[in-house]
C-alpha cells in the first residue's frame, strides 16, 4: 500500500495551537491527542499496517532520544535509539514526576525543544498507537537530507 499524506501536526503546531504555558497540561495533551486522531482517520490504510515500529525523523524524536539518554545513562547515539511507548509517557509525565527538575532537565539537554518536545510526544505516542506501533526508531536523517540527495547530490 502507498500512501501520501502532510498533515500538520507538528509539535510547534500543536504547541502553539493548544498549549498556554511552557508545557501542557494534561488536559491540553489530550486536546493534542484529539486532533492528531481527527487527522489520521482520514487516512484509515494506516490503520491496517500494524508496524511494530514507527521510524522518526523529526527533531521532536531526536529530542526525545536525548533526553531519555539523559534520564537513563543509555550512551547508544541517539540516531539508532529505540523509544517504547511506555517510555514516551515517562518522558510526557516528566514534570509531574520531577518537578522544577524535570523542567530544567529538558532546559539543559534540548534547550531548544523546551516547548515543543511534550507536544512531539503526544503526538508521536498518537500515531505509534493508531498504527499499532510499540516504539518509535529515531532515523538520523530526514527530510532535507533526502531533498538534498534527490535533488542536488545525485546531479
């Protein structure tokens, strides 16, 4: 099956739609979740792929990888790291579960993903559930990388 979709639900989307603070609350996470689900429903193929794993790309997940690093030791480099669904919500539930330091944690190891990382998660952990998926892999490249390639490079 091949499939092309953009939907715009990116995390400085999502963040700056929904969330009124420096990070979400649980009620904004699940405005968050609502709309990520809206989105996908109008791609129901999806839904029929059950991959075991979500491949990312995106900084949310890079960011993501970084900071479970951070929490946990782990010293794999993060453009091979594995995510389980069970250890987004750890990451989502960062500020509940450590406080003021769970905030200057994300500050210091993804500074620049202090507004959006939580946002990201809520939205990977949303497309991880609906295609079945229980982790995400974080791909080093992305986007442009494979625009770079196509396009320049091969010339």
């Amino acid at each position: 099956v091949e499939t092309n979709a953009s939907l715009k639900i990116g995390s400085l989307v999502m963040y700056n739609r929904y969330v009124e603070g420096i990070l979400p609350t649980s009620e904004e996470m699940q405005d968050i979740r609502n709309h990520v689900k809206n989105k996908l429903k109008k791609l129901p193929e999806l839904k029929k792929l059950e991959f075991p794993t979500l491949y990312a790309m995106g900084g949310s997940a890079r960011a993501a990888a970084k900071l479970h690093r951070a929490l946990t030791g782990n010293n794999m480099p993060a453009a091979e790291y594995k995510i389980t669904l069970q250890q987004m919500e750890e990451l989502c539930n960062i500020e509940s579960d450590l406080g003021v330091n769970g905030i200057r944690l994300i500050g210091k190891v993804v500074p620049e993903r202090l507004n959006t990382l939580i946002p990201g998660l809520v939205v990977l952990k949303t497309i991880c559930k609906y295609v079945g998926a229980l982790q995400i892999q974080i791909v080093k490249n992305g986007v442009r990388e494979g625009y770079l390639w196509e396009n320049i490079l091969k010339r």
